[in-house]
C-alpha cells in the first residue's frame, strides 16, 4: 500500500471536478473572446457548483466512514479533533 486513502466517494468527486474543469476551460476561452458578463457569471457559477458538490461528497464521506471507523477503533478524541478541523471547510 502506497499510503494513499481512497474511497468510493472519490471516483464521483473525480467526476465533478473534471466538470468543473471543463466549465473552468470554458470561461478562460470566453474572456478572451469577449463574451458576455451575463454568460460568464453563469459559468463560473457553474464550476462553483460543481467544486462545492464534490467538496460536500468528500467531506460527508469523510464524516460518514474515516470518522465513524476512528470511533470505532476507540480513537473518538482523534475523531473529535479531526471532526473539526474538517468542519471549517464546511
């Protein structure tokens, strides 16, 4: 094992930030073509929705499995701990 943590939650959140990714593309090229501020907003409000999405996926898998585990492996002031240093990106 490499060390690296990998969930299922993962491939999803993969997924979303490729969209977010291309979304983000897309608002590079229609800057520099001069689109529209009304059609630029609606992109980058697309690729926050697409980041937020696959931050909350991450986090609450977080929550539901690596925290749930440490609680169960007896660890609940590590759980605890780490619970809210995640929060803060909540």
């Amino acid at each position: 094992m490499d060390g690296s943590i990998r969930h299922v939650s993962h491939a999803d959140a993969v997924k979303r930030l490729r969209r977010a990714e291309g979304h983000l593309r897309s608002v590079i090229v229609m800057i520099e073509e001069g689109r529209p501020c009304l059609d630029l907003a609606q992109q980058l409000a697309a690729v926050e929705k697409a980041i937020t999405a696959a931050k909350r996926a991450m986090i609450q898998n977080h929550i539901d499995h690596c925290l749930d585990r440490a609680v169960a492996d007896g660890r609940a002031e590590d759980a605890l701990a780490e619970f809210r240093e995640i929060a803060k990106y909540l």
